[in-house]
C-alpha cells in the first residue's frame, strides 16, 4: 500500500509531547467546532507533514472536508467524499489507515479531486479514521507537497491525533447535550413560577373584574367596559397558558434528561444529598410514554435511596444499551439488607411491574464501589 518515497519525515518527540500537554486544555473548550480546529492547528507541527484537513462524517456514507491547515487556497474545503471514492473513501470502508506516494496518480480519482490537489500542490497523502466505540466520526488527513514516504512514527502519531479528535468530539456532544438539558430545565422552571404568580394574579383579576361586573347597579356603560376587560382577562389567561406549554415542552431529544435533572433536584431538596445526572451516550428518540417510565423509576429509585441507603451522594446515569436506553441510579450507602431476596421490599416493585408493561426490565444488586446499583431498560 505505501508508495515508494524519497524521504522519510517523522514527528520530533518533543511537539508530540506538547501535544499531549495541551490535549487537557483542548477538551475544556467543550465546543466541538473550536476543540477540532484547536487539534487540527497542531497537527502539521506534531506528525511533520505539511498541510492537514479533517473530514467530518455527514450521514453514513459521506465526510466533508473543512479545516484545512496550511492550505494554499483552501481547495479542499467543502469537498464531499463518499464512501469508497479517493483516500478518505477507501478508509471509511476499510477503518484503517492508507496512503499513496503521489496522490495524482491514484487510480480512477475524481476529476475535481485532482484538480484541487494539484491546486493545492499536494502529492503524498495519508488517511486515518477517526473512530470512538466501534463508530466512525470522520476521517483525519496529511499530506506533503513531495513524494516523501510516511513512516510509521507519523502514521502512529496521526493516530494517536484521531483518537483525540474522537474523544473531543464525543466530550464537546456531550457537554452540548448537557447544555439543552440546563436550557430546558430551567424553560421550565419559569413556566412552573410564571403560573404560580402571573397565572394566579390573571385569575384573581380576572374573578374580581367579574364580580363588579355583577354589581347590580353597575352604570350600563360602565358594565360594558367592565365586559371587555373581563374578555382581556380570559384571552391573556389563555395566551399565558399557551406560552406556558411551549416553555414547559422539551424536545424528543432532551425530555429524558430534563425529566432526570429535575427528580434529582427534587431529592436534594428533599434529602440534602447530592445527585447528579450523567448521559453517557448519544440517545435514540423515545415516544413521550416511555420517557415518562423510565422517569417514573428513576423517582421511584431516588426515593428508595432517601428511605434507606442513607447515602452521601447518588449519580443517575442514562444511556444507549442493547437496542433501547437504560437508567442506572446508583447510591454509596449501607448497601443492600441481609438476606435480600428481590426488590419487592426496597420499593420499587411497581416501576418494575410499569416497566415490564412496556417490554422493559429491572436489575438490582450491590454497586461497583459499594451501596446499590439499580437499572431500568427499555427498547427502543
């Protein structure tokens, strides 16, 4: 598969170094778009080619190409790749890397991917997938504007850059995911107080405006007038309750989470124990009835913990598992009663008899690190 080079370039050891110093860094940024570019402007310096480029997985069969680093005219921005065509193509099928000597050359290349190479300069070229939990994400480019040979530190360390820009993408989905989860959660908390004090203040108005209206020797205009700010009274109430369900609605993709945060808020005022809520996968859609199962457990299990564990802290966790999505929640208290025989008696033999309803199961047991483990499945 490699060409025949004139020369080899390798990464020197200490930028690979400097790379890893600053991986930290990079994944704090928690934006996928910014910890990319960040990775990317590195990777010339870091592996010792010249010019480098990702492309970015759209649909199954297809990457973008974007972020170039050190183009000459950013030719290969935009190009779509699909798969088994050129390099990169080649690559998302077989998930390994590859590269040629002269890219020019290759056999049955699209015209205008040769065009912008040769705009570009570009002649040696390697590819590598960027891949997390088996799925590919996109691919990594390199490329040099002479024939020289990839050696095997270079490939390694465009490897090792793909792994990174993985993992950056997958911390930055999450972090977004937890943003929508925040931003809805707190759409409804406003809504909840907007219709505790703008809703009731509408209907006490409103009630009063109706009794004057009722006065018995109201002037008749007057009690015209009255009418029409009863009438005002009663649309406001209803375009109130109309904003109140667009601010209390979240979408398919965050309900769950939404529903998750709020319980384990709702166990911390209660208990003063601190929850949290960790989505540790990307999410299939749910219809509303299932979000509301396995929301009903995770309460059910919170409040389990409350009653007995005498725990110190509690983590809900909520992920992709065997073709539907599990809750876990998980406590580090006294763990789980001598003689334990099944869940009936730790309270939460209902949500399983809800959840059975539905195609779902429940297991319980001892956690990893001490207290209890219980999680609920459902199917997709």
């Amino acid at each position: 598969m490699p060409g025949m080079g004139r020369r080899r370039r390798e990464p020197p050891p200490d930028v690979l170094l400097a790379l890893d110093e600053e991986y930290g860094q990079t994944l704090a940024l928690l934006d996928r778009g910014a910890a990319t570019a960040r990775i990317m402007a590195r990777v010339p310096g870091s592996t010792g080619v010249d010019v480098a480029w990702i492309g970015a997985l759209e649909g199954a069969d297809r990457v973008v190409l974007q972020q170039m680093v050190n183009g000459l005219a950013n030719g290969v921005d935009g190009l779509v790749v699909p798969e088994g065509v050129g390099l990169g193509g080649k690559v998302m099928l077989t998930r390994r890397p590859s590269w040629v000597s002269d890219y020019c050359t290759v056999p049955n290349l699209p015209a205008l991917f040769r065009s912008r190479a040769q705009e570009e300069r570009l002649r040696a070229m390697i590819a590598v997938p960027i891949v997390h939990n088996g799925q590919l994400s996109g691919v990594l480019y390199g490329a040099n504007r002479d024939d020289a040979e990839f050696g095997e530190r270079t490939v390694q360390a465009l490897e090792r850059i793909a792994v990174r820009a993985a993992t950056a993408q997958v911390v930055a989905e999450r972090a977004r995911h937890a943003a929508e989860v925040a931003v809805h959660e707190e759409r409804r908390r406003l809504a909840l107080e907007l219709h505790d004090t703008v809703g009731a203040m509408l209907f006490t108005l409103r009630a009063g405006i109706h009794r004057l209206g009722h006065e018995p020797d109201l002037d008749p205009q007057l009690r015209a007038r009255v009418s029409a700010m009863e009438q005002q009274a009663v649309e406001a109430a209803a375009a109130l309750r109309g904003s109140l369900r667009v601010l209390h609605a979240a979408p398919e993709e965050v309900a769950l989470g939404v529903a998750l945060r709020e319980h384990c808020r709702a166990f911390t005022d209660r208990s003063g124990v601190p929850a949290r809520t960790l989505t540790l996968t990307d999410l299939p859609g749910l219809p509303p009835y299932r979000i509301r199962v396995l929301a009903d457990f995770a309460r059910e299990a919170l409040l389990n913990v409350e009653k007995h564990a005498r725990a110190s802290s509690v983590v809900v966790s909520v992920f992709a598992l065997r073709d539907g999505v599990a809750v876990s929640v998980s406590d580090d208290g006294v763990g789980l009663p001598p003689g334990y025989a099944d869940q009936a008696g730790l309270g939460i033999a209902a949500a399983a008899e809800r959840l059975g309803r539905v195609g779902g199961t429940v297991t319980l047991g001892p956690g990893a690190d001490g207290g209890v483990t219980v999680q609920a499945w459902l199917p997709n």
